[in-house]
C-alpha cells in the first residue's frame, strides 16, 4: 500500500477541522491539524508536509498574510485556500501570494481532493464554473472586495475609492456575499 501523503490543515473551526481530517484521511492523506498561524509554522517544521489546506479566516490571523510565511519553511509546498469569503479579489491575491488554487466554502472533501491533486483546473473556483456571467450583485461584491484589497483593507479609504460613505461600504460588507448556485 502507498504511503499516505502528508496535509496540515489550518482553520480555527474545530469542528470543521475534526470532520474534514476524517474525511482527507479516508481519502488517502495523513493529516495534521493546526487552529492558528504559530501552530501552523510548528507544525510545518515538525510534520514536513506536502499539502496545506488553510482557512482565509483564522480568528486573529490571515490565511493571506500566512501564505507567504509557509512557502518560506516549504518552498515547494503547495497550498489550497478555502473561504467562506469568496472574491475575485480574494482568490487573485491568494495566487499572488503563492497559493495553488482557491475554493470557496462550503466544499466537499473530494473537490479538496481534486484541487490538490490539480485533477481538475476547468472549474472557476468562485463561480463553480458556471457557464452563466455572475450577476450584477456578485459583480459588485467583487468590485468591492478588489478595492478594499487594494485600500490594504482601510474601510475608510474604499469607501472614498468607490464612492460611498463608510458607514453604507460597511453595511455592504456586513453582508454575505450573494450565492451564484443553490446546490452548494
């Protein structure tokens, strides 16, 4: 039998965590678990994995800013951000920052799957790879979040790019974003 390929994977949910390790490992991987960005560098040191799949969102600490710090320990590491999030902006920006691939959540273990083993690169990770253009409110909300990527994340200074007051650039983002599919 083949040895089982190595993951660390990084969210702060630990439910989350907890079942999707079961699943990864069902699948083939031997998965290692961390909630935040210390942990995760330890582990990394430690574990010498392959595979990472991390969350855009880990409570205090940015699944963007960490990227840059994982491939410095791993350069050859390859990395799978997943968002509840999602952004083209979002997913630009992790590929910038030396992320292999994005997929927004909520998602199956075997997309995971696919998306590290580079199985299936048809799909746009944002869309799901509708054939269909996104609707004009998720055009928006890709605007919006390539501005606020831009403005280093000052609410403020996107508000003053896009021309809104702060407090309606706010409400905007307190919002989730629109949902293209409902079978997700």
């Amino acid at each position: 039998m083949d040895k089982p390929e190595r993951l660390l994977l990084i969210d702060d949910d630990e439910t989350f965590t907890r079942v999707l390790a079961r699943a990864l490992t069902a699948r083939g991987f031997e998965v290692a678990i961390a909630h935040d960005a210390a942990s995760a560098l330890s582990l990394l040191r430690r574990e010498h994995p392959r595979h990472v799949v991390l969350d855009l969102k880990l409570g205090t600490d940015n699944g963007l800013a960490l990227i840059p710090q994982l491939l410095a320990i791993a350069p050859n590491l390859r990395i799978l951000l997943l968002t509840g999030y999602a952004s083209i902006a979002t997913a630009v920006e992790a590929i910038k920052r030396g992320a292999h691939d994005y997929l927004a959540k909520p998602v199956d273990a075997d997309a995971i799957v696919r998306a590290l083993r580079d199985e299936d690169g048809e799909a746009d990770p944002v869309s799901g790879g509708s054939e269909h253009a996104p609707p004009l409110r998720r055009l928006e909300w890709e605007h919006i979040q390539r501005v606020l990527v831009e403005s280093e994340g000052n609410i403020s200074e996107a508000a003053r790019r896009l021309g809104l007051h702060r407090r309606t650039l706010q409400r905007k983002l307190a919002k989730h974003p629109v949902r293209e599919r409902g079978n997700t």
